[in-house]
C-alpha cells in the first residue's frame, strides 16, 4: 500500500510541474506576443513623428537652416538601419528641440496657413512617442526577468527565441511645442 501513495504522490507532482511549465511557456509567449506588437506600434509612432518633421521641414515655415536641420535628421531616422535607429531617432529629438527651442518659433509655425494643424500634429506625435517606448520596455522588463527564472532557463521555457531588447532612446519633446499643445487642449 505504502509503494501505491508514493507512486500517486510522485505522479501528482511531475503533473504539477508539468502544468506550472506549461502555463509558464504560455505566459513566456505571450509577453513574445505583445513585445512584438509593442514595437510595431513603436515602429508607428516613430514613423509619424518622423514624417510630420519631415512635412514641416518642407512646408517653408523654418528659416532654411532650421528646415535642413530637421529635414536631414527626419530622413535619417527614417532609413535608418536596425543597429543605428535608437541613435538616429535621438537625432532626430536633438533636432525637434533646437529647432523648436523658443516658444517664438513655435508660435510663427503656427501662425503661417497651416502651421497650427502640423504644430499639433507633430506636437501629438512626439507625446505618443514616450509612452509607446515605455509601454514596449515594460513588456521587454517582464518577459527578461520571467526568462530569467531557473525554471524558465533550466526548461529553455524561450524556445529558440531571442533575447528582447529595450529601445533606449533620447525622446524628451521640444518644450515649447509640448507646453503650448497642452495649454490649447485644456491641460489635458
């Protein structure tokens, strides 16, 4: 009798663990999943952003210096390779804040025919582009540290995936440009 619980005792506990890796492999999954989707719409709104500072460089709103500046460096975050993008897109929030620095500026791009609807268009896009990036490296936080479980490595829970990267970038929005779109959506 005593052979017959041990061998129920030790056949309920390999089904336990059996199911807690199970359920383990479809939570690691499903962080996969959603890192994906997080960094497509990271993709999204690093895209609008960059071609909204492109149409404001071309728009003749800016001294030519100032459309150069930002045209080049929104082109450049654009075509930029996989390894160069966090760079290229820093690049690109260099070049927003120095050429939106001064509030004066601001207000001549908006002054122009125009200039309002693509100062809040650009203005919404650099707001959106913070908080896709926080949202996509708070899923690459949870799915590091649930692949960082021994169960999870001894188990290879991952599979053949790799390891997600965070995007780590300069992406503080021209001052002025942020402040002065808050102020005209109420502070909201």
């Amino acid at each position: 009798m005593t052979t017959f619980y041990w061998i129920i005792w030790i056949t309920l506990a390999v089904l336990l663990t059996g199911v807690y890796l199970s359920w383990t492999a479809g939570r690691l999954d499903r962080l996969h999943a959603r890192i994906d989707a997080s960094r497509a719409a990271l993709d999204a709104q690093l895209l609008r952003r960059a071609s909204v500072a492109q149409e404001l460089a071309t728009a003749k709103v800016l001294d030519p210096a100032a459309s150069m500046l930002l045209y080049q460096a929104a082109h450049d975050a654009r075509l930029a390779e996989e390894e160069q993008r966090e760079v290229a897109e820093s690049e690109l929030s260099q070049s927003l804040r120095a050429v939106l620095a001064d509030p004066e500026q601001v207000e001549a791009v908006r002054a122009v025919p125009g200039g309002a609807e693509a100062a809040a268009e650009l203005a919404a896009a650099v707001r959106r582009v913070p908080m896709a990036r926080r949202f996509h490296n708070d899923s690459v936080r949870a799915a590091r540290a649930l692949r960082g479980h021994r169960a999870a490595r001894w188990f290879r829970l991952a599979g053949r995936a790799s390891t997600p990267q965070a995007f780590e970038m300069d992406d503080e929005p021209p001052a002025a440009l942020v402040d002065r779109a808050t102020l005209a959506d109420g502070g909201h």
